[in-house]
C-alpha cells in the first residue's frame, strides 16, 4: 500500500465494524468503529476543501490524543494537504511561531486544553488564515471557526462534489508528502523532518515484520500522539491490523491528565504499551512504592522474587537454559503470589511493553521482563519514520535495541563512512523506504544527512553476531577525556537514575579534562523516608551529611569490588559529583519534549559549577556547594 488513506481504506472494507477509536465520556469509554471514523473524516476533509485546502498546502495540528486528533490528521491527508503535528509540550509561544511561519501552515486546528497558546499569536501570522477549534470557546474571533461547522460545510459540500472529492484523495500518490514533523531544536532552530505517504506505509510494513498485532488487540496511547514513535507504532500500525487505540482522559491540567492514566489503564486493559526511559521509571518507581507500603516482609519477598527471576532470565536469549531450568517451579510460584498482582493493575490482559527511544537502562528491562510484562527495546529516530529495529515477544535480546526491520539495509561506518565489520562501533546508518525526504526549507542539513540514499543517524552503535543492534548514544553527546578517547555517557546516567532510588536526573560531563564529574538531582522524597528509618533530621548538618554520603555510596556501587562494578569502565565513573537543588525539566529548558537532557543548557547553566568540580576541594562530597544545594533542596527548593 502506498499512501496512508489507501492503508486507511482497506483497513476500513477489512474490518469496518471493529471499534478504532476508545474516547472515556464522564465515566466510560465509548467506542467508535472504523466505519464511523471514515464518515467523520470524510465529511471534515470536505468541509476542508470548501475552505479552499488544496493539495500541497500546510495545515497544523495542535491537540491531545483524541479522535478528533486521528479525525483531523486523515482529514487533512484526503484533501492532499500536509499535515504539521505539534507537539502539546511547546509552552513557548516563539516555539509555536516558528513552527507554523516556517511550515507556512494556512490554518491551525486545535483543542480547547491548547487554544490559548495561540490566542495573541495568531493575529501576528498573516499566513495564518483559519483557526478550526475542536472545542466551543467562550468567545470567539474572526480568524476562528467551529470543527463541528466545518464539518456541516462539507456534508453540504459532498452533496454537490462527491466526484471532485473522490477524485482528489485517489490522486494521492507514495511520494507526495504526508506530515513535516518537528525536531525539538534543542541547539539551534528546530528542523521540518518531510515523511511521505509511502515513508509512513513501508515503516508500517517494516514495524509489522517485527510482530503480530492480531485485530482483537488494544493499547492506551500514552505517548503524545505527534511522537513519531506513538504516531507509526501507535496509530497507523493498529489501524493497518484492524486493532484500536484508546485516548487517555483529558484533565483540566497536564497533571489531572496524567493522574488519570492508571484508572484509564484499568479501563482499558490493554493487550500491549507504549513507553518511554521517562515514563518506564515513573511505572516501575508507581511499583515499588506501592510494594514498600505493604510492609518489610512483602518488600523483602518481592526482591527475593525479582533475584530469582533474574536469574532465570537471562537476557531473554537464554532464558530458562543450563542450570537456570532448576529456577522454574520458584519462579512460577513468586509469579503467583506476586507478580501476577502487579499485572492485574495494568488490566490483567498486559502482555508486553514497547520501548522506544534509544537507551533504556538493562536494570529497568530486567525488572519488567520478572514482572511478566517485559519491555521490549526498540530504535528508531523520526527521520526513519521512525521505526528500525526492536526487540520482540518471539525473539529478545536484554540490553540490545533488537533486530532490524524487514527491507532496511544497515551499515556502521567510521568517521570516512567506511563500513565497520560486525562487533565494531561506529555511527548507524541506514537505507530504505522509511528514510525521509529531507528537511523542509534546509538542503544544506537534508545533504549532510541523506548521502547518496544513505541516512546518516548521527547513534552511535554496533551490531552483534547474533544480528542484535546496540546502541550507545548519539555522537554529539560524546565525552571526550583528556587523552582523546570518545564515550557515550547515556548508559551510565541511565544507570545511575534508573538503579537507584535517591538519583532523579544526572549529566555527566568531560571535555578533554583530567577525569569526569557528575551533575546529580536528587530524589527529595526517598532521600527523607530514608533519614526518617535512620532516625534522623532533614534540615540537620548531621541529616544532610548523611544523605550526601548516601548518594556518594549508590555511585561508588559502580566501583571495583562493589555490585555493578563490571557494567562500565572505571576511568568513565565520574571522580568528582555536583548535587543540584533544581531539577532539569521542560519549563526551565533542561529537558526536551521528548524529556531528554538538553546537554548544552545545562552546561552552559552550571558552567561554574562545573569548573568548582575540577578543583580539589570539590572531591569530598560534603563541600560546601554540596551542603548549600542540598539544604536548599529539603527545605523546598526543588
């Protein structure tokens, strides 16, 4: 298949009466079939078109996940406009500004919850002609008009134009640009990844090489639903199998939304999600807690649970072989009391998770693979549209980002792009039906990018003999020592926050230096329930001594002769550790949308500090920098 609207279509003859869209109203989920959709958005391209859209023309889209979200995108990809996804995340309004000026988005469609991101802007776009709003405001401007009379404009619009209609969105073909979808710009202006209708349909195809979805499966998307990975793996896979997606309960705020997602998950019961590092730890911190509020024994038997089912785990490629077979009968009996409750509170029906983003701490995956519900990793990046390899429920491998896609060629190169034998690292590049177009409006960044076909990843990575991709981190987030040598730091800071509970968030840094040093965030809330079983004072010197030796210890446990001493090479441990009282977030810029660290801002933030770390004084975790930050961290800072 093609384009998206043809996959659309025959998804529709396929299995028209299944439900698609899941929508929660007051106290339950409706459901809406594919039949139903279709109607929809047929009726709202039209009353597009009688809007004058016409092939080519840029329309943005700025909601939560909803129907109308789907609703609209098909929509605007039947009149063969393009469709500009944004992100709900952008707070800025210059964020939104550049988006829509540099698309040259001719109307905006967007929700009530995000309408007032645009309220002062949109007058300042002259190119900006419409604002169709999903939700009724209070009042209403001349630029704005209502989803529900632009639907109503194009019932009467087919009506008299049914063949003209037909005629436009049969037109459509591979090629033709379907989405520019936006990097989070986190160095410089943000760049318009172009992905065609057929880029979309060969990662589809690509994705469903992976695993089966057999149509009976169902999932909460979690993920923002212009997130490349939630906008293939999610959406369009489900829909090419016949499947369906339900929205997660839109709050009054980001935070009652959030809040809202276990009882949607509940609901739900989904058969499979979709996760990120971010909100993978936010699940697995959900279960610990509500494991330690049962009391020291159910905590001591739930990790005497999790230590046999590492062992007999493996990494998934060798589960249950050798020896490990005589673990079974205590695996399947912690399984019973234990981790089958676990289970049942994400609905009872969760099979797997599917990881997306390049890095997911090995601890945090075997966690999930004891519980029942592994989470398996995959790699992609929005320019592959985005998916391009993953492991899965048939074929696993811990710690790796799984095996490649159907119809992708893929090489690791040297700095010359010479191709590297098997087991060497070097950067990621790939070649297929996925690679994007190129960057909308920057040939110079879509020709250092794209060469001779090849999409140059900037991940670095390598692949195993086993036909496993690994990826390390991406080349521009390499730490240099002061012996030249290049290293990843992702893994380790992944490590670090994800295999302890008293790190939130941690950078480290080198840039040609004697050693490396870490920037640490601290969890205030573990850090006091541990001083409270220790008998002792937050805002006491001793209490606060005592919690800045205590995040020393959970590093020092990556040292010779301690737990994790063999996960990572000595000289990379940082030999020097600034603890901060701010948390990196979206708000302060620290974080992208995607909650990746923003390197550069940070560095660039604590430059200082960064430099007091290379000075002697600053080796004793007790420094008076330290004692300031977490000072201020316990008596509300943070």
């Amino acid at each position: 298949m093609q384009t998206i609207i043809g996959l659309f279509e025959e998804s529709v003859k396929k299995y028209g009466t299944n439900p698609l869209m899941l929508e929660k109203h007051k106290d339950q989920y409706e459901s809406t079939s594919y039949n139903e959709i279709r109607q929809s958005v047929i009726e709202f391209a039209a009353g597009l078109m009688s809007l004058g859209v016409v092939k080519g023309d840029r329309i943005a889209l700025l909601s939560e996940g909803r129907n109308d979200w789907v609703i609209s995108e098909l929509a605007v990809l039947y009149t063969g406009a393009i469709n500009i996804p944004l992100s709900v995340k952008l707070g800025d309004a210059s964020e939104i500004n550049f988006r829509l000026s540099h698309s040259g988005s001719r109307i905006i469609i967007i929700s009530g919850g995000q309408a007032h991101k645009i309220k002062t802007l949109k007058n300042e776009l002259p190119g900006l002609e419409k604002v169709i709003l999903l939700d009724k405001p209070e009042e209403m401007d001349e630029k704005d008009i209502l989803y529900e009379d632009v639907c109503e404009t194009g019932k009467n619009f087919l009506a008299k134009n049914s063949e003209k209609f037909e005629k436009t969105w049969k037109s459509i073909k591979g090629d033709d640009y379907a989405n520019i979808c936006y990097t989070s710009g986190t160095t410089a202006d943000p760049k318009g990844i172009i992905l065609s209708h057929r880029n979309y349909t060969a990662n589809i195809e690509q994705a469903r090489s992976l695993m089966d979805v057999p149509e009976w499966y169902t999932t909460l998307l979690i993920l923002p639903w212009d997130h490349a990975f939630a906008h293939t793996a999610g959406i369009y896979t489900l829909i090419a199998s016949g499947a369906s997606m339900a929205s997660v309960q839109v709050g009054k705020t980001p935070m009652e939304t959030l809040k809202n997602i276990p009882q949607n998950i509940k609901d739900i019961r989904p058969v499979f999600l979709l996760s990120v590092p971010a909100l993978a730890k936010n699940f697995r911190k959900n279960i610990e807690n509500g494991v330690r509020q049962k009391g020291k024994i159910a905590k001591k038997l739930f990790d005497a649970g999790l230590s046999v089912a590492y062992a007999y785990n493996g990494t998934g490629w060798d589960k249950g072989k050798g020896l490990r077979i005589l673990l079974k009968p205590l695996v399947k009996m912690f399984d019973k009391i234990l981790f089958s409750k676990v289970r049942d509170n994400f609905g009872g029906r969760l099979k797997f998770f599917i990881g997306g983003g390049a890095l997911l701490d090995i601890e945090l995956q075997r966690f999930f693979y004891a519980l029942g519900i592994p989470m398996f990793q995959g790699y992609g990046l929005s320019e592959a549209s985005p998916i391009i390899s993953s492991n899965s429920e048939i074929k696993h491998k811990l710690g790796s980002s799984g095996y490649l896609v159907s119809d992708l060629e893929l090489r690791i190169c040297d700095e010359d792009k010479n191709a590297l034998p098997v087991g060497e690292k070097g950067e990621i590049v790939i070649k297929g039906e996925n690679v994007m177009k190129g960057y909308w409006k920057n040939q110079e960044a879509t020709e250092s990018t794209i060469v001779d076909g090849w999409l140059y990843t900037g991940d670095m990575g390598y692949m195993d003999n086993d036909g496993f991709l690994y990826v390390l981190g991406r080349f521009k987030s390499l730490l240099i020592s002061d012996d030249g040598e290049k290293y990843s730091p992702e893994g380790i800071e992944e490590a670090f926050t994800g295999q302890s509970d008293y790190i939130d968030q941690c950078m480290l840094y080198n840039n040609q230096n004697p050693y490396t040093v870490a920037l640490i965030v601290p969890n205030k809330e573990s850090l006091k329930r541990w001083l409270k079983e220790k008998n002792l004072k937050p805002e006491s010197k001793e209490g606060q001594i005592a919690m800045l030796k205590l995040i020393e210890l959970e590093l020092n446990e990556y040292r010779i002769g301690r737990k994790y001493e063999k996960m990572f090479p000595q000289r990379w441990l940082p030999a020097s550790i600034g603890v901060l009282d701010e948390a990196f977030t979206e708000n302060n810029h620290l974080l992208n949308s995607t909650l990746k660290i923003v390197r550069g801002k940070i560095t660039e933030k604590y430059q200082d500090r960064i430099n007091y770390l290379y000075n002697l004084e600053s080796k004793d975790i007790c420094n008076q920098k330290n004692m300031e930050a977490i000072n201020s961290l316990i008596s509300g800072g943070n």
